[in-house]
C-alpha cells in the first residue's frame, strides 16, 4: 500500500506540509516491529499495537501500565471489519448508525478472535472518526489494538504536544489539524443492552435507537 486511495478527506490537504504516505509506511513498520504508535481521535489521543503481534500488545499494556486483567479495545477501519470479530446481534447492526463515531460497543467475540482482545469471551469495538486514524486503519489492514493515550490513571492527551511529552509512544502521528474534542467514547454492553461509560453520545440515545430490536 503505497498511495492513499482510500475514500477519506485528504491528507494531503488537511496537513500539505507532511508526507503522509511516508509516515503511514514509517507507522506501519514500526507496529510491524511490535513498537506502539500514538495517534488522534475525535474524542482523546490513543496508543496502538497490531492485535496479531503479541509482542506489541504486551508492550502496549507495559507502557500505559495497565493491569493485565483489564481489555483494550478494537478500533476498526469500518463496520464491516468490526463484524468479523463479533458474534452477529441484530442490535450491533441498529448500533451502526453511530459509526463512525465515539462509540464502543462491548460484545461477544467470534472464537477466533485472539483471546487476548476477548477476556471472557467479549471484545470492544470502535470505529473512529478521524481522517488520521482511519488512514492508520487501512495502511495496516483495517484493525488496532488501542487504548488512551496516558498512563494508567491519568488523563489522556489532548494534542500532540501532550501525546509526544508523555513518552509512551515509539511514534507519534500528527492530528492533520482535526483536533481531539476531549470527551470519551461511550461504552454500552451487549446484548445487555447496558451503557457501562457515559461519553460523547448520550447511552439515552444508544438505547432509544435499540428499543425498537427484539431481544
């Protein structure tokens, strides 16, 4: 994957000074080598590690200092992608109105989705909306191991300067102007139908859209 033929806004245009084709390329190669990448969202700064390398997954947890019992999430290129970790709930699919979007969704995981993403059988979903982000999203093959970018119980960054002066990251990816907006995701469980974190969509609406899906 060489070029950015991917349906997003520019780049190029976003940031005309970066070269983005190279960057992908030099952020791919480093989650290839089992390093951490941080990188822009819409809601807070996140750290990121390739699912299918263990050893960037462990980093991951070591730099951020996150217990070991404690999941990271899945960030997507798109639905599609998230689909194919999941077991098939026609809620998720009425959830996919809200993707992309600040919302990750906590549901049963396919058997083989690696355990390591499914503690107890359940995975964390997200897709961003982020024009860098998604980029990072398809130039490794559409998914990340992710979580906030800060060590474990403080605050997350914000902006670049905070993601690069926390030191966590073996890179970290400019935002292309499009600023974090500083609010969470919100989480809700399935089929439980449970909001577990308030965030940036109000769990009222999340629920109001699955009222009408048969349990």
């Amino acid at each position: 994957m060489n070029s950015l033929s991917l349906p997003l806004p520019a780049l190029s245009e976003l940031a005309p000074g970066v070269n983005w084709v190279a960057l992908l390329d030099h952020a791919a190669a480093v989650l290839e080598g089992g390093g951490v990448v941080a990188y822009p969202s819409e809601t807070v700064w996140g750290l990121a590690a390739l699912p299918g390398q263990a050893g960037g997954v462990q980093r991951l947890y070591e730099v951020k200092g996150r217990a070991a019992q404690k999941p990271v999430q899945v960030s997507c290129l798109n639905v599609g992608v998230a689909q194919q970790l999941v077991v098939p709930d026609p809620a998720l699919e009425c959830l996919a109105g809200f993707l992309p979007g600040p919302v990750t969704v906590v549901t049963p995981a396919v058997s083989s989705c690696p355990a390591a993403l499914a503690p107890e059988g359940r995975v964390g979903v997200r897709v961003p909306d982020h024009p860098v982000a998604l980029a990072l999203l398809w130039r490794v093959g559409g998914l990340l191991a992710t979580t906030s970018c800060n060590p474990s119980g403080q605050s997350p960054a914000l902006s670049y300067g905070e993601a690069l002066g926390m030191g966590l990251a073996d890179l970290v990816l400019p935002d292309a102007g499009v600023a974090a907006r500083g609010v969470p995701s919100t989480v809700v469980l399935l089929p439980e139908r449970k909001v577990l974190r308030e965030g940036a969509v109000p769990g009222a609406a999340l629920l109001a859209r699955l009222s009408g899906v048969p349990q």
